[in-house]
C-alpha cells in the first residue's frame, strides 16, 4: 500500500497542478488539513506552490520514479 505522501504525489503527477480541494475529495481531509499538507510537501522541496496551484518539483518526480 502506499502512503498518502506518495498518492499526493502521483496525484500531482496526474493533474499536473494540485489545490487543497483535491486532497479533500480524494483523501476526505478536512479543508485545513489538506492546506496544510500540501505546505508540508512544498517545505520538504516535493512540491512547488504556484499561482494555480502546488505543481511537483524534480525532487518530487525523482521520488516517485525512486519507488516505481
């Protein structure tokens, strides 16, 4: 199974720019929650927060290619 930390990211993967609503409807987090997470992710250099959105870094794809 694997953990919300890489679903997220494949999940930025998949729609290229991801917002907290989306970690509220496919993970059922409160809105704070998911707001939160997400500046988890960025501060840990996985994720980068733009005008739209959170986009995933090279680190993040590095990640994920790490564990395919």
């Amino acid at each position: 199974m694997k953990t919300n930390k890489h679903q997220t990211l494949l999940l930025a993967k998949n729609y290229e720019t991801i917002r907290a609503r989306d970690i509220v409807t496919h993970f059922d987090y409160s809105s704070g929650t998911a707001r939160s997470y997400l500046s988890y992710l960025a501060r840990h250099g996985l994720l980068e927060r733009t005008v739209t959105g959170y986009v995933l870094t090279e680190k993040g794809k590095e990640r994920l290619e790490y564990f395919e």
